[in-house]
C-alpha cells in the first residue's frame, strides 16, 4: 500500500527530528521516517560516557527549550561549560574565552548525541506525529508533481516536499542528483572519553599541535569533573598507529599531546576512528526538495559547530514553511524553498571557510606564520571587545536568528 503526506522528513536524526518538532502545530500531514528502530533507550546515570558528543550553543539550547526537549536533556545528563583556553602546541600563544565576558552564565553545554537524540524521540512519541521506523529509503523519482520514495522493504511513499535530513552521506542527496563540493580533511578525528587526575573546570580546552587539534570537552556524572571526552584529529598514519595502542599507552601518549594540562590521563574508553570530511551542497533546495544539517554540509569538528548549524537550518526552514503555509503558498515550490537556501547558506559557508582558515593557519610550519599566529593570539588575548564578539558568534546569538533562537 501507497502511503500519503504533505511533508516527508527523511532522517529522524537530531536535525530531522527538530524539524519534525518544530512543524508539529502546521496542521501539515508529516512524515518522519528513519532506517533505525527510533527506540529510546533507558537512561542509565552511571551508564559509561557515549564516545559521540556536541557541543550546544546557547542557540540550540533555545530552541531545544521551544520545542520542549532541553528538560529531557538536563534530566539525563549535560555539563555546562563557562570557559574556553585555546592554545598553540608549537609556540606560546594562547586564548582564553569565558562566559562571564558577555554576562551569560555558559558558553555551551557538553551533551553526548544519543541523550540529545533520546530526548528528542520522547518529546516525538508524545506527538501526533507520523513517524516510520526501520523504514530506509533505497530509491526516490518524480512522479508527476510528487516524489516517489521506495523502502527496502518495498513499501512506497509519496509526497509534493521531501526534506534530507539523511546524514553526511545522504541517500537523498544522491538519488536526486544535489551536486556537492567536498575535500579530505587528511584528517581522522579519534573520539574517545577519558579520566584526568585533575578536575576539567568546566571549561573546553583545545591544543593545536603539529598534526592537528586535540580537544578536551568537559563531562559531568554526579557532580564529578574528572571526565572528559576527547576529539584528536591528527594524520591517517598517526591515528592508525595511536588506534593500534593498548589503553596505557594511549593515555601516556595523550598526556604527553595535551601538555598535561589536567595531570595524568588515568583511562580512557573504547576508542572511535572517524574520517574526516568537508562536504558542501552546492544548492540546498530544488522543486519540492530541501537539504538540512550534515545532508546539506559537514564541517570539520574543531568548530564544535555541525548540529548547532543543523539545529539553525531546522529553526528556519519551519519559520519559512510556516510563514508560506499562512499566506496560502505552495511549499514544494522552488522559490518558497530558496528563502530558507538564501537565509543558512552564507552563513554556514562563511563559518565553514572560518574554520578553514583557521585550520590552514595551525597547520602552516614556516616561522613567520608561527611567530605572527602566536603574536596574534596574545594580541587578540588582550582583546577584550575582541573576545566578546567571538564569544557572542560562538553562542549563536548574532545573525539573522529564526524566532525559535531568539531571546
Ligand atoms: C568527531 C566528531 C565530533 C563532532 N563534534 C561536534 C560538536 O562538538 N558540536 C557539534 O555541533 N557538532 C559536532 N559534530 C557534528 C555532528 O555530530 C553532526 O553535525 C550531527 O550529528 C548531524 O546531525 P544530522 O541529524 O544532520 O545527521 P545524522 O546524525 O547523521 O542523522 C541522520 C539520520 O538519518 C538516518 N538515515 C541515514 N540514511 C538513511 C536512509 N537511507 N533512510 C532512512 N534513514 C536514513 C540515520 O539513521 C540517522 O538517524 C561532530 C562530528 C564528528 C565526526
């Protein structure tokens, strides 16, 4: 059997599912459909730290309380962090950003994926919403002024307006033909979390070395600051040959890369290997087709940015929708869609060539780039106006802010 909707979101991911939530009032018949069963499983507070976190901005802290999900988030368990120290591994250079500059009582809040992702499947099954789970999308055609999707269970759905939600590697991105522009990090991220001797200070820490970032994102489990979970993006080879190491010798290793900042890394957890990524759509929307969050771009995670973006293409697309929807207009429609395309796409393309340069500028060897990168970041250390405007970018709160971001 055939089934039917105005609207199908492929991909009940973060982003997929904030969208979802955010359309809930529409009146619109959506569909939110997923590969995975959409369990949520029962949270265990001394459960081990899941190895995938985000770092929320203030931005998507705001909307996650709009659409009802922060409680479920806090609930669970979250760590606030109110500092940031930025430093440079092969000089003297260093930044230290805090919350208290700007008045806010948080930079951000350290959350690992899967309490983000459960407490948005919480808020969804209290919802009337259309979900389909273990439903994954194998083919997609025209079919007069609708998509024709096909399951790989062979159950069809049909709708005017489908929205990629899908992921980095988007099976609607590529069965729709979308063009991307996309380039290797050279880069694997190993993800992992960690115990140190010394307490985290609820702050993120973040050391350039030679072969790339290492951060350090506080964790909190009853009030315990000696959690942290680590993001290294180094070289293949390196990650190779730090992924092949017994768990002690990881830690030694990592202890010597972060300087010993919080004293000896005392375990660390079953570690990840990710390749590392950029990925960007060339266009974001076509007739009855939008592209959002990791579908629409990915960006490497030393800007702690990716769901935060995605989290803000989810806010505007339902904005422009909505607004649509009120005055009668056709969703599916091209030049409907492109409002949402021209309000994220500068935006996420100016952060993403930020976060290049910045990316370039730590990797570059010559001595006057080091000596000019270490003189910068004492410079702007002494920045206080500086530094604030840094702070406030990275809170998400400057921009064309869709209203369920804004104060
Ligand atoms: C090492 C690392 C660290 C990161 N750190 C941060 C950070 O600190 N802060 C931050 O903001 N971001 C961070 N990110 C990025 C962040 O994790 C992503 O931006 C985010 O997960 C993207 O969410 P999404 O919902 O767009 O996609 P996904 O989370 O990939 O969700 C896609 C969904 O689509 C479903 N799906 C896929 N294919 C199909 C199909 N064919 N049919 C049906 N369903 C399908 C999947 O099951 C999944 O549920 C990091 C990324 C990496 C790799």
């Amino acid at each position: 059997m055939e089934m039917r909707a105005d609207l199908l979101i492929v991909g009940a991911g973060m982003v997929g599912s904030a969208l979802a939530l955010a359309l809930q009032d529409s009146g619109l018949e959506v569909l939110l459909l997923d590969g995975s069963p959409l369990s949520v499983k029962r949270f265990d507070d001394q459960a081990p730290f899941e190895p995938r976190v985000s770092a929320l901005s203030a931005a998507s802290q705001r909307i996650l309380e709009r659409l009802g999900v922060w409680d479920g988030i806090v609930k669970r368990r979250s760590a606030p962090y109110t500092d940031m120290q930025v430093w440079d591994g092969s000089g003297t250079g260093q930044i230290h950003f805090s919350a208290a500059s700007v008045h806010a009582d948080a930079l951000g809040h350290i959350v690992e994926n899967r309490v983000v992702q459960d407490a948005l499947l919480d808020r969804l099954h209290d919802c009337d919403l259309g979900m389909l789970a273990n439903a994954r999308l194998e083919q997609m055609r025209r079919s007069g002024d609708d998509w024709l999707l096909t399951l790989a269970d062979g159950r069809t759905l049909r709708a005017p307006l489908v929205i990629a939600a899908d992921g980095a590697n988007s099976a609607v991105r590529r069965l729709t033909g979308v063009a991307t522009r996309e380039w290797d990090y050279l880069h694997h991220a190993i993800v992992t979390s960690v115990r140190s001797a010394k307490p985290h200070q609820s702050t993120a820490w973040q050391r350039f070395t030679d072969t790339g970032p290492l951060a350090f994102l506080p964790l909190e489990r009853d009030g315990q600051q000696d959690w942290c979970s680590i993001v290294w993006s180094t070289t293949p080879s390196e990650a190779e040959r730090l992924m092949a190491m017994d768990d002690a010798d990881f830690c030694k290793a990592l202890e010597r890369a972060f300087e010993g900042r919080l004293g000896e890394v005392l375990s660390a957890d079953p570690r990840l290997c990710v390749p590392l990524r950029q990925r960007h759509a060339k266009r974001y929307v076509a007739q009855g087709l939008a592209l959002i969050g990791d579908a629409a771009h990915t960006i490497h995670p030393l800007a702690g940015q990716g769901v935060n973006l995605g989290f803000l293409d989810a806010a505007v697309l339902a904005e422009v929708l909505l607004q649509a929807a009120a005055r009668g207009e056709r969703l599916a429609d091209v030049k409907v869609l492109s409002r949402f395309e021209r309000r994220r796409m500068p935006h996420n393309l100016a952060l993403m060539a930020a976060m290049e340069g910045f990316e370039r500028l730590f990797q570059a060897d010559p001595l006057p780039v080091r000596w000019l990168r270490n003189t910068g970041l004492k410079m702007v250390d002494q920045m206080p106006e500086a530094k604030a405007l840094f702070v406030r970018e990275a809170l998400g709160l400057i921009g064309d802010l869709p209203a369920l971001a804004k104060a």
